[in-house]
C-alpha cells in the first residue's frame, strides 16, 4: 500500500504520519508488513462498512478507534496471548494465585490455561468441552465467550461460531464484528457524548454504566484523545504539499550504522532474547551477532545485515506476546558463533 491513501469523505491521508502516533513512531516503510500495518489498512478498506454501522462521524470514530488501540496493544494483537509463566499466572490470575501447584505444572501450556481461566463459564456461555480455548479473546475488540461469538455473528452475518479464528486471519473482518458489536451495545449514543468513561466501560465491561472502571480506563481515554485529534481534524494527518519527494528505500543496517532505527532493532532483538550487548544507537559486533542469531534461527539469508525482510521480521516477531513472553535466555547462542565476544 502506498503511502498516501484517499478515504472517501476524508480526504487524502499519509500513512507514516499515522504509523509515528502509534509507541516506537516506527515509519510506514516497516510499519506496513507487521501486523500494526495490517490493522491500519483493514480500517482503511472497511470504511463502507463504518459507515454502514453508523461510525461515521469523527468523534464515534475516534472513540471507536480508541477502544480498538487499546484492546490490540495498540494494533499488535489479533488474539489473546496465554503463554504465561508460572509467576505470570500467579500475577494474573486469581485462580492460579490460590492454585500454586497448577500454575507451575500449566505454565506455558496455553490451551490448558485457557479452557481452566475460561472454560465452564456460564457468563461467558462456555457450556462445551474446550470453549475456553475455541472463544479466547480475538480481533478489534478481543472477542470473548461462545456467548459473544454468537451473538456477534448473528448481528455481523459472519460465522464466528463454527469459524472463530476468521477475526484473527481477516482483520476486515474483525473490524467488522467490532462495529457490529459497537452499534448493538448502543455505544454511538456515548460516543457523541464525547463521553469516553461510559464508551470504555461499554466496550470492556459490557455496560456503560458499570460502575467499576475498565481495565486500562485511563490509557483507553487517552488514546481516544488521540484518536480524536485525527478524526477532528484530519488535516493533522494529510500529507505536506511542501514536503520534499519521498526518500528512496530505506538502507539495510550494518555495522557502523546508528541512530534511530538501529536503537529499535536493538530494543526488539532484547525483547525477543537476542542479546546486542546494550541498546545505544550504535549497530556493532554484539548487534551483528544477534541478528545473525535471528537470521539462523528464523530461516532468513545468515548475513548480519539487517535488510528489509529481516528488520521487518524481527520487528513482526517482537510484536508476538507469544514470542516475546518466552524469551528468556540470550539466544546468541555459542553453537552459531563459536565463542562469546563484545
């Protein structure tokens, strides 16, 4: 996808002003393959569909958009992640807070943690074997509970009861289920009230007036404001007349690079146990030896210069909770390079 669009109604928009609003202001260029990218033109190709859900003014867009940041991990997620540890567990759930001995024999185990956090719930209306897995959290809104999986695909017409995984595989259609979701809850109501609080809680608790806050109400405000301030005024996000022409492609990262995009390669690669001896900026021989590590371990060309595909991928792979919550060793592994250096 180009870099500038045209939405209908809207106007022309630049891409990489909106992939810098999201945390780590990475550009279009790499935004575009990742999943962030992803969710971005689902939103772009479903305005026919907003619009047939009556989201189509700009503050019940920019609160829809909002609730939508949050509930991804600001577009990074298409599906709830159960991974966990055993102390993630424990941290997170009380169940295995009061279960020690479970946590440590269903650590990691992600099917079993969710049938055991989610399976028999009669709120959620998980009444069969492995519904707590088959209805995990998915999509836009991350969709919970057979309960909510057929009631959304009657108001969607799309078959999420027999075809769950669809709002994680088609993001136009998680968008979709989403506004369905959205307009059957009667959120537009609260949404023209610039009323983020009772949207949040309608999203997240599945009433409005629940006076229980939602989880992360206060970042769900926060990044409707966000939202709104390209909704309101989408001439923040147009591309510059005066800009000059767009710069050739980006450079691949070797050694002696720096700045900006080497301090990102670094920060995923730590995430993800690739060890780079620091995050500074500065593309060395600890860096090259963990995207060496990457490339051999991920079936990328073993060159130590991080091209387009590999950044694209270390970044894909750094945006996985699956992957990054199961880093916890320095993967620059001996056997690659023969001994441990700086």
């Amino acid at each position: 996808m180009a870099k500038t669009v045209t939405i209908q109604g809207v106007g022309d928009i630049d891409l990489d002003k909106i992939a810098r609003l999201l945390p780590g202001r990475k550009g279009w260029d790499i935004l575009q393959m990742t999943t962030q990218g992803r969710y971005i033109k689902a939103i772009i190709d479903s305005w026919s569909v907003l619009e047939r859900y009556e989201i189509n003014t700009p503050l019940r867009l920019g609160h829809f958009f909002g609730q939508g940041l949050v509930e991804t991990g600001w577009f990074k997620y298409t599906e709830e992640g159960f991974n966990y540890s055993e102390e993630g567990l424990k941290k997170t759930f009380r169940f295995y807070r009061r279960n020690p001995d479970l946590a440590k024999q269903h650590a990691h185990r992600k099917e079993l943690i969710a049938n055991t956090v989610y399976g028999g719930r009669a709120d959620l209306g998980n009444t069969e074997p492995g519904d707590g897995w088959k209805y995990r959290g998915r999509g836009f809104i991350q969709l919970t509970g057979r309960a909510n999986y057929t009631r959304y695909a009657e108001a969607s017409g799309i078959d999420l009861v027999n075809d769950p995984d669809i709002i994680r595989r088609d993001l136009t259609k998680s968008v979709e289920v989403a506004a369905a979701f959205w307009k059957a809850n009667g959120l537009n109501a609260y949404a023209d009230q610039n009323d983020a609080v009772k949207v949040s809680r309608g999203v997240n608790r599945g009433n409005p007036n629940d006076p229980a806050a939602a989880n992360h109400e206060d970042l769900r405000i926060l990044w409707t404001e966000t939202a709104l301030s390209i909704t309101r005024a989408p001439q923040n996000v147009a591309p510059d007349p005066t800009a000059p022409a767009p710069a050739p492609s980006l450079k691949p990262l070797t050694v002696g690079s720096r700045g900006d995009r080497v301090r990102a390669l670094q920060t995923d690669l730590n995430t993800l146990g690739y060890n780079t001896n620091g995050v500074d900026g500065v593309f060395g021989q600890g860096t090259k030896r963990a995207v060496i590590a990457f490339q051999h371990e991920n079936g990328l060309p073993v060159t130590g210069i991080a091209d387009t595909a590999t950044e694209t991928a270390i970044d894909t792979a750094a945006d996985d909770p699956a992957r990054t919550r199961a880093a916890t060793q320095d993967r620059t592994s001996p056997a690659i390079f023969g001994s441990p250096g700086t």
